[in-house]
C-alpha cells in the first residue's frame, strides 16, 4: 500500500519496499524510482537528417491517398542511409536505456513483404571518449500486411542501454534501409519521424551540468 517514508533530508511517497516511490528532498527536488517514472520522447524531424552524397534517401511528394495537398516525405530505397544526432534529456536517468524507433508509411500495398532499416551508432557522455555501445547497431524489420498506403505507422528499433553517463550525452546515429531476411518490399519507406523513448526520473538535473550527485 502506498505510504509516506521520512529518511534523513527527505521523504518517500509510494511502494518504497517495493522499489516505487517519488522522492522529495528537503528543497522539493523530486525523482521517480521503479514504476513511478514514465514515458518520454526525444524528437526528431528527417528535415534535420545529413544526407551523404551517394547512397541517400531522396526527398518525394505524396498526398496520402487523399487529394489535393502533398507534403514532403522522405523515401528510403534498399541501401539509403542517413545520420542523426540526438542529445539526452537532463530528465532522464543517468545510464539508462534508450529505445529508437521511426514512424513510416508506404506509398502502395503489397502484403506479405518486408523491409527492414538499421541503427549505427557512437555515444558519449560530456568529457568523454566516444565509443561503440555494446547494443549497437540495432534492427527492426516488419512485415507489410497489405493496408499500410496511407497508414500512420511505427518500427522498433531496438534499445541502447547505459551509454548516457551524463547530462546532454550524445549519440551519433546512421539509419540505413537495409536488406530484409526474405520478400523485399520493392518500393521505398517514407520515413515521417524518428525519434527515441526513455524513462523520466526527474523533471530536470540538479544542477546545469550534473543530474543528481555531486559526481554526476
């Protein structure tokens, strides 16, 4: 039963034996343990992709079966690849994972095909060396069940866990539309959004440039 814990310069509100509680110190800091953290996003826009200058996705019109307006999309064709920067929130536990993912449509149907896209990436923290994550690279494949034209649809990616070990570590990511296991799906992905999930445990850092102790 939820229940509130005095301990030292602040208190536990929630299942504190069970590992899920709000904390509130003493000058009304809080942060989430357990089930108590939640959901955010870290949002990217393809308008804000580096494209090489070979072996890029190309820039198409479509109306979305609808008519009238088209809006710009951005179309993948097998071996199109794509890089992206993303920073991490001072709301989000240090060391922790992050899950990647795009949101796509296709321009026509064809059931039973697949497509499949690739996550590259090199992290670090601030002062610090980058390096290859142990998770990386990460690959999501899905199989097009012959009504996606139009459709607002999303891919898992997969996650990279632990490689923030500061606040505004970043990630430098390549996305790549690589070769599905089988039944390739023969026109391109319109990637709409990408972006990456992670658990929030605070509303920010403690201070500008470190999250909760001293030494971070």
């Amino acid at each position: 039963m939820p229940h509130l814990t005095n301990q030292l310069d602040h208190q536990r509100l929630g299942a504190y034996r069970e590992g899920s509680y709000t904390g509130v110190k003493r000058d009304g800091t809080l942060r989430a343990m357990g089930l108590a953290r939640c959901w955010e996003d870290i949002q990217g826009n393809p308008a804000g992709i580096k494209r090489p200058a070979s072996s890029s996705p190309t820039w198409r019109t479509y109306d979305f079966g609808l008519g009238g307006l088209s809006f710009a999309v951005l179309g993948f064709a097998v071996g199109d690849y794509a890089d992206f920067i993303v920073q991490t929130k001072h709301s989000m536990p240090l060391e922790s994972e992050l899950r990647f993912h795009i949101h796509y449509t296709v321009p026509s149907d064809s059931a039973d095909d697949k497509f499949q896209f690739q996550v590259d990436a090199i992290a670090a923290g601030v002062d610090e060396d980058f390096a290859v994550p142990s998770d990386s690279p990460l690959t999501g494949e899905d199989t097009l069940d012959g009504d996606e034209a139009r459709r607002h649809s999303l891919l898992e990616l997969g996650s990279i866990d632990g490689a923030n070990t500061s606040v505004s570590s970043l990630y430098l990511c390549r996305l790549t539309r690589i070769a599905a296991t089988s039944d390739e799906y023969g026109s391109e992905i319109y990637v709409l959004f990408n972006d990456q999930h992670y658990l929030v445990d605070m509303l920010g850092s403690r201070t500008e440039y470190h999250k909760w102790t001293a030494k971070h």
